[in-house]
C-alpha cells in the first residue's frame, strides 16, 4: 500500500498523463472535423439529450435550486460548493482554493449529500474539510439542490440537503449525430489558473458514447492582504510561533488535476443500459501555518466504474424500472514535505434499484432499495499508526415516496429506514481514543420520514411548509479517530460511545409572482438531538519522533491541537429571501434588480455556540439581457461572524462586488460559441471564511479576471 501510494507522486508519471490528456484532446477536436468532411453531414444539428422516461429525477420531484445550460456554464467555478456559494443559504467550505465543499444552512460533511445522478461518489470528502470531492462541475450538464421529502430518496441525515450533479457519462438516450460535443477553455488571473474541458458523444443506431476530459493547471492564489491571521492564529494556539507571513498570495496552494470519463450505452424504445469508466488525479497543497515547517500536499487518485438501465413499463403497475451499480476504487495520500505521511483508503461498491409507478389518478411516486459496501482505513506512515483502523462499512436501506395533486393543493410524503453496520479490525498498532477495547461492530437503524404541503393560493402567492424527521448514524472517524492528520494539523480524537443524531426540521417557504415583482421567503427551524460536532479542546500534544504517539506537549514548542467528537443538543434557525425587480422590458433590452440575503443562527441548548456557522448574508445584482449580450453587477456584504464557538476566532465582515458579461454567437458554421468574462472580488478584500477551518491561514481570493470560452458543436 506504501509504494503505490508512494509512485503516484513521481513525476514521470504525472508528465505521463500529461501528455496522454493533450493527445487524447487533439485527437477528439480532429474527429468533429473531419468527419464533417463526409458529405452526408453537412450541418450538425442541436439535440437535447433525456432519459426515454424523462428526467433523472421524476417531474414531481421540485428542486429548490437548479443550475443548467448558461446559468450553469456562467457560475461554473474549481468546485461544487464554489459553484453554488450564490445561491440563497449555501456558501462554501474552503480549505484554500482546491477544496470547495457546499454549507447549507449552516450543515456541512454528511448533513449535505452531494451526489453524482443519485449515487455517492466513493470519496471521503464528507470525512474531512481538507479532503477535495471528486465532483465536477465542468463536466456537469445540470446541478439540483433538494430540499424536505425529496432528500430521502438518497439517504437519512442531510439535514442541509441534497446536492446531485447529473451529468451524461453514461448517454441515456439515442443519438442521431456521429459527433457532437463541446470545447471549453478558461483562464482566472486570481490563482493563475488555466482549465481545459472537453465533451464528445455521438451515435449509430442503437449505440450511443461519451467521452469527456478537464485538465486544471493552478498556481499560488493570489490574495488581497496577508495569507496568515497572526494574532487570530497564535491566540486560537499559543504553541505557534509565526515566523514567516506573506503578502498577496499564499503559498504552496498550487496544484494539477485530470479527470476524464467514457461511457457507453446501447439504446432502444423498452430503455437503455450502458457503463462509463472514470479516472481522477487531483494533487494540490494545503496554505502553510507560518511555523517554517514543511509544506503538506494531497495526491488523490481515484477510479470509477458505473452501470445504469432504465427499462420501461416492465411491470403491470410500474412505469419505470432503474437500476444503478458502481464500484469505486479511492486513495490519497498526504505529504509532508514530500514525505508520505497520512493516508486514506476507501474501496465502494454501491447498488440501488428504483421503481417509479404508473400515475394511480393524481398520485405518483416510487421505491426502491440501496445498498453499499466500503473498506475504509486511515494510516500514519510516519508515526508507523493507524488512525482509523481498517473498518467494513455496509450500509442497506429501503425507502417510499409519495406525491398527490388535488387541485390547488400538492402533498409529498416519503420515508427511509437504513440498517447501518461498521465493523473495525483493531491491529496492534491502533489505540481507541479512549483507551479501551472497541466495540467488534457498531449497529445502526437510523429511521428518517418527511412530509411537505404546497397551497397555490392563485396564480400570484403560493405557501409550502414542510416537517422531517431525520436519523443520523455517526461515521467511521467519528467514533474511530486516534491519531496525527498532517493536512488539519489536528490531532483527532473519535468516541466511541456516539450515539444517533436526531434532527426535526421545520420549513415554512412563500411565493409571490407578479409583473413587478418576483418573492421567495423562507423561514426554517431545526432541532438536532445529540447533535455531532468536532470541537477544538484547547489541549495540545507532540507527536514522539520514536513511536510516533502523541506525547505531553513541552514549553515553547510548537505542538498539535487536539480536536474530539462530542455530541449536544442544538438548534438551528434562519431564512432566505430574494425579492426580483423587473425595471425595464423594451427594445433597449431587459433589466432586472435582485435584492437578497441569508442567515443561520447555531446555538448549543446548554450555552454556547455552533462552530463554523456563515454570517448574515446581504445584497443586490442587476441583470441586463440585450440580444445575445448579457451582463451582471453582484454586491455582497457578509457581516461579522461574533459567534464562532468555544476555542475558535472570530471573522471581519466584507464587502465582495463581482462582475459578469457573457455573449452568444448562435450559429457559426454549425457550432455554438459563447464568450464570457467574470471580475471577481473587485474591491480586493482580504476574506475570512467564517465556515473555513482554514481561514487564518488562507483568505478568499483576492481580486481576479476571469476569461474563457466555449464551443458547443
């Protein structure tokens, strides 16, 4: 296991992939052309790719945010929670500019699901804030946010949501063309970033394929002040001595990724069935704390194999029929100063089968079975320790979801329960956080159900409200941990007597539509019984150079913070609210004003506050659309967050104003080409994340130019 994750960091390697992206990338972009050498195919013309039953998702399945076609490509960013960050209650949890994992309502880790079309994506970006997902934006052709009833179709727990990333790897439906696909390339000055995209499917008969590459290419980020908070920093750990602070970037956040994709489907009127294969290798660096120490980096390789079908009415009363299998091969590993030292491995195999019902009058809906397998370990190469010990995690669950229309009311129902077992295999080289014997499994029945009613008053004002109840079963490293984590600079302590996490949510949302103005209010309140946390304990302690354990922390030494899982009663609440302003509609073109804002309070029921809850979110955008011209003017002041938790720091307010303009050429020799800019972070704050765990260490981006295009053939 060592030296294969050891030979993923030698760089003859890496120049190796390389080299076989770029030709692969020209290969594709010489295919469309001369296959439009053929006569036959002179024009090729635009098709909209769907499941021969309709969406992935059934239509009574109402997301509350959706990014697709040039909303999508215009707010496309390096990571999901990047992408999504403007949308009403999400923001991103940055660990410098390589990790983007979406916050919603203040939720992060496994209380926000991000999917790939309704599957897990095998990574363990949910186990740790440094850990990057290995879903990609870029790639995507449309991104759905679910809240309430609709999040128990992919599991118990998310109490933010539901985050699924749909892409074509896999086509799911007949295509009429040899060759068509899209070409995107862009540039971002703040991180001196260069990104390379490339899509190509096509078809014969019954044969459908997908091809898709990215190559990311990133320098250090570029940042509007100093990289460290020193006196945020050494008060949040007395043992730091700052002896070396930059100014206006932040070093050693460079990094390099490839990820590439090939699916292929056979096609017909009962359905489809199809596969796809794909490869990622991430490597990026973690912003240094100052100490002088040795830098930390992450080398990611993963590899996934998916199968779906869909088969039509193949039953008297079902009118769908899917199914869903993917293994999923993931490791990393982090180095320390190029030397390996934490390392995870997590081996998934995931199955689903799903059946939508024929429509029973108004009532629609569908069930289904879930299952997963994963082999999961965390090692200490250094200190020669096992954080957490190699641990088979199998997850099986059965759920129900109902929808029913009666007039101007709509009601949803739906239920999960899951049978969750971790069963640990201990070696001598693994301590328990508390010492004693671990429990050979841990037995799991988390049982989460929802229920939701949508009024459409009339053809203005509609009101929804919406109740779940969801169960939560700790994860591995929840109750596991014991040990050094290089790129957290922590060392993280499990417990292994967690119990289940109990959250009841209440959501009340308003709706009103008119030509003059467009109204979204959301008002929301959660309960999380015994509620799951990581917490600084305010104890530090040195890793022994000998055995590699954790030992009594001496004076003016630079030690390793101890950080521990704890479970309290806590209570969320907050809203969202946008209100859209329709000023101008003419030959002039059109223009819209958009004013919103956001706001979630976390407080412990016995005293204290939540850590890592985003600030009061505030502000405007003006929209102008004039032909195949579009633009965009965002303000947006964030208030201070005062309220950080126990052994945590404060963060500033900030102002961040950003701009956007996009154009269209809609026809140029049988392709689609789109141009855009976007100017980021203009004022050049020096933004702490208050969701961050690195935010003395990295700020946000500073102030950046975004240029690219896209070519859609």
């Amino acid at each position: 296991m060592y030296e294969l994750l050891l030979s993923a960091t030698v760089k003859k390697e890496k120049m190796f992939f390389k080299y076989k992206y770029y030709q692969s990338l020209l290969i594709i972009l010489i295919m469309p052309l001369a296959t439009a050498a053929e006569p036959e195919i002179q024009e090729l013309e635009e098709i909209t790719v769907t499941a021969p039953a309709g969406q992935d998702d059934a239509e009574w399945v109402k997301p509350v945010a959706v990014l697709s076609d040039e909303a999508l490509r215009t707010k496309v960013a390096h990571s999901i929670g990047e992408t999504l960050k403007n949308e009403l209650g999400i923001t991103s949890q940055s660990f410098g500019p390589a990790v983007g994992t979406p916050v919603i309502r203040g939720q992060s880790g496994a209380r926000v699901k991000v999917l790939n079309s309704g599957m897990s994506n095998g990574d363990i970006s949910q186990l740790s804030p440094d850990h990057a997902s290995s879903s990609e934006p870029f790639m995507a052709e449309r991104i759905e946010v679910l809240r309430g009833p609709a999040t128990l179709l992919y599991g118990s727990g998310a109490i933010g949501g539901v985050v699924n990333v749909l892409d074509n790897r896999i086509p799911t439906a007949q295509i009429k063309q040899p060759v068509s696909g899209a070409f995107e390339q862009r540039y971002d000055t703040a991180v001196a970033e260069t990104s390379t995209a490339l899509k190509a499917e096509g078809g014969k008969d019954q044969m459908a394929y997908h091809l898709d590459g990215l190559f990311r290419d990133r320098n250090n980020m570029a940042i509007g002040g100093q990289a460290i908070d020193v006196s945020a920093a050494e008060s949040l750990d007395p043992t730091l001595k700052v002896i070396q602070n930059t100014q206006g970037s932040v070093p050693n956040t460079n990094a390099q990724m490839m990820n590439g994709s090939a699916g292929l489907s056979w096609v017909a009127d009962p359905g489809f069935a199809g596969v796809a294969i794909n490869q990622l290798h991430n490597n990026y660096g973690i912003a240094p704390d100052g100490s002088g120490g040795a830098n930390t980096r992450i080398d990611i390789q993963q590899s996934k194999y998916d199968f779906k079908s869909e088969v039509k009415q193949p039953f008297s009363l079902v009118d769908v029929l899917k199914s869903r299998f993917a293994y999923t091969d993931y490791n990393h590993v982090e180095l320390d100063g190029g030397v390996p030292g934490t390392a995870f491995t997590n081996k998934t195999f995931e199955g689903r089968l799903e059946l939508n019902q024929k429509p029973w009058g108004d009532l629609n809906g569908t069930m289904g079975l879930q299952g997963s397998t994963s082999n999961f370990t965390a090692m200490d190469f250094q200190g020669n320790q096992t954080i957490v010990p190699n641990s088979l995690i199998n997850s099986y669950s059965v759920f129900g979801f109902e929808s029913l229309q009666k007039d101007v009311l709509t009601y949803q129902v739906s239920a999960r329960v899951e049978a969750n077992t971790i069963d640990p295999q201990a070696g001598s080289n693994y301590i328990s956080p508390n010492g004693l014997p671990i429990n050979s499994s841990y037995q799991y029945l988390p049982v989460s159900a929802s229920a939701s009613a949508l009024w459409d008053i009339d053809a203005h004002d509609s009101l929804s409200l919406a109740l779940t109840r969801s169960q939560r079963a700790p994860q591995v490293q929840e109750l596991l941990s014991h040990g050094f984590h290089d790129a957290t600079r922590s060392f993280e302590l499990g417990d292994p007597n967690l119990h289940m996490e109990t959250s009841y949510n209440l959501d009340l949302a308003y709706k009103f539509k008119s030509d003059w103005v467009r109204i979204e209010l959301n008002l929301f309140n959660t309960w999380a019984n015994s509620y799951i946390y990581q917490r600084r304990t305010g104890q530090f302690v040195k890793q022994d150079a000998i055995t590699g354990m954790a030992d009594v922390c001496p004076a003016n030494i630079a030690c390793t913070a101890v950080v521990q899982s704890q479970q309290a009663d806590a209570l969320f609440r907050g809203y969202e609210n946008k209100w859209v302003f329709p000023v101008m509609e003419n030959n002039l073109g059109i223009l819209d004003l958009t004013l919103f804002s956001d706001y979630t309070r976390g407080t412990f029921l016995n005293g204290g506050d939540v850590p890592r809850m985003p600030p009061l979110r505030f502000g405007f955008q003006w929209d102008y659309l004039y032909k195949e011209w579009s633009a965009n003017v965002r303000f947006t002041r964030a208030e201070a967050q005062q309220n950080p938790g126990l052994n945590d720091t404060t963060t500033a307010g900030y102002y961040l104003l950003s701009l956007g303009s996009q154009y269209e050429i809609k026809d140029f020799h049988g392709s689609k080409i789109m141009l855009f800019t976007k100017a980021n972070n203009l004022l050049n704050e020096n933004i702490r994340n208050s969701v961050s765990y690195l935010r003395n260490f990295a700020p946000e981006p500073g102030r950046g130019v975004e240029v690219g295009f896209r070519v859609s053939y």
